[in-house]
C-alpha cells in the first residue's frame, strides 16, 4: 500500500510541476514577444491572438518528454507496462497527426486567422492534456 501512495504522489507531482513549467514558460514567450516588438503608432502592445497558442510547444515537449522517458528506461533495462505506454502512444499520436488538421479545421477562417479566444483556450486544453500525459506515462514508465 506504501508503495502505491508513493506513485500516486508522484504522479501528482509530475503533473503540478509539468503545468507550471508549461504555464511558466508560456508566460515567459508572451512577456518575450511582448517586449521585442515595437507596437504600431497607436497600439499599446504587438501581441496577436496567435501568440496565445501555446498547444504545438506543448505537443513536441510531450513527444520529447515521453522519448526521453522510454529511451531512459530501455537503457536501464526497466520493465514497461504496454498499457501505459500505449495510451501514451495513441495520445501523442493523435496530438502530433489529427489534431493539426483538426485546429485547422474548426479554430481558422478560411484566412488562416484564428476565430477568437474560446478556440485558443480550447487548442491549448487539449496539448496541456496531451502534455499532462505524456509525461505521467514517463514517470510510470521511468520510475
């Protein structure tokens, strides 16, 4: 039972420490973006609605995360649970294949602009999730 409680701790960990890393390093690209542009003569700021979308850095850190889990575990010959690495698969593949298109697809016009903030929030969701994943399929993986 301690053993359980142990992994469920660290599960829980690696998911608080995972979103503040995704949400601290979107506040750092913002703050970024913001300062090293130079607003049109009126505006208070250059930012876009597009430089809210944060869904594709968070898909390739979760392709990154969950490779370096697998290649580190194989490495040190630990066993891994197919289920596990399974969903993780399913979802990191459906977040690097369909969901691009599917963006695509429902959040832009026909003019490649993004249709408002709602479509962002939801875009960012599903890579937080995809992320979150991820790298909860890694630390059972690795641990």
């Amino acid at each position: 039972m301690m053993r359980s409680n142990n992994r469920i701790e660290g599960d829980r960990l690696a998911w608080l420490i995972t979103l503040g890393l995704a949400f601290g390093v979107a506040a750092l690209q913002t703050w970024l973006k913001l300062v090293s542009r130079e607003p049109t003569p009126g505006a208070r700021h250059a930012l876009t609605l597009d430089d809210a979308v944060f869904w594709i850095d968070w898909i390739v850190t979760a392709a990154a995360a969950l490779c370096t889990a697998l290649v580190g575990a194989s490495l040190e010959q630990k066993p891994i649970a197919t289920s596990t690495v399974g969903v993780a698969l399913v979802v990191l593949i459906m977040g690097l294949t369909f969901m691009p298109y599917g963006v695509r697809m429902i959040c832009y016009d026909g003019n490649g602009v993004i249709k408002g903030w709602p479509y962002v929030v939801c875009a960012d969701a599903v890579g937080l999730i995809v992320l979150l994943s991820s790298v909860v399929a890694g630390v059972k993986t690795y641990a």
